[in-house]
C-alpha cells in the first residue's frame, strides 16, 4: 500500500465511488457481500487499492497545504517539480495561531518585530505526492491560496 487506508467516516462519504471502482473489476453487490464473509484478504486488498486510488487523486490536484501551530504558521504551495515554503513565526507572549484571536492579532499585526518570516523552494526527493501525503501525515490540510498568497505579497512589498 501506497498511503493509508481511508477511515471508516471516509469509505462511508464515498460509498458510491467505492461501488463504481468494484463495477469496474466486475464486483457487483452481491460478489461482494459473498466476498466479505468468505474472502477477507480479498475485501482488504480492494480497500487497500480504492484508498490509493483515492490518495493519488485528491494528491495530484493539491496545489496548496497549510499546517498551524501555536506559534508558527507553515504554508505550502505544491508545484508539479518542487515545493515553495514560507515560514511565520510569532514570538510574542499570548499569541496562539490556531485560535481565532492569536490569528487575527498577526494578520492585523504582520509587521510586528516579533514576527519572523522565511521562505525557500526545495525539488521533491521522492515522488511529489509521496512527499505531500508526508505533510499530511504530519498535520498539514488542504487550503486555497489566499494565505500563501497574501503572505508572499506581503513579503515582497516590505523585501523581507
């Protein structure tokens, strides 16, 4: 297996592309309960192979990964060959990122000397959805541009 499998609440939201991914191995309802009561490394194997299937997918369109913490901000845009990174780091007593009022005290407060920014590009070493199944793996969720893209505006009007 690729990735991991897809949790319960998951295969659940998408029963009805399960359905269509074991129609298409000539799985119909009836093969499968057969399958489930009497083969279960078949029924494991073809979750193991809906979930990769999966993965592959929401992976290969992941253009933008966000992670917060306390303290830190890391935000990711995924291109097809490398990975652009920018880093907020905040070290002002009181500040939490992850609640509503620590994050609104930085975005109204981005030019505070308290607040730290790096960024970088680095090519991937592995596969690029390998390496974005890692972040996520490590916390990081799926987002749009907007902070990514606010940050780096922000970044090249004060050349920090």
């Amino acid at each position: 297996m690729k990735y991991r499998l897809l949790s319960r609440e998951q295969f659940e939201e998408l029963h009805q592309e399960f359905a269509t991914f074991l129609a298409a191995q000539k799985i119909d309802e009836m093969a499968w309960s057969r399958i489930k009561k009497k083969e279960p490394n078949k029924v494991l194997a073809q979750l193991k192979s809906f979930s990769d299937l999966v993965w592959e997918e929401v992976l290969s369109k992941t253009e933008y990964l966000e992670h917060f913490s306390k303290d830190s901000l890391n935000l990711f845009h995924c291109l097809p060959e490398s990975i652009n990174r920018i880093v907020v780091r905040v070290e002002k007593e009181g500040i939490n990122l992850q609640e509503k009022e620590g994050f609104d005290w930085f975005m109204d407060h981005s030019d505070d000397k308290s607040i730290q920014y790096l960024k970088g590009e680095k090519p991937y070493t592995t596969s690029r959805n390998e390496e974005l199944f890692k972040l996520i793996e490590q916390g990081a969720v799926l987002a749009n541009s907007k902070l990514y893209d606010g940050i780096s505006v922000l970044l090249k009007s004060t050349n920090k």
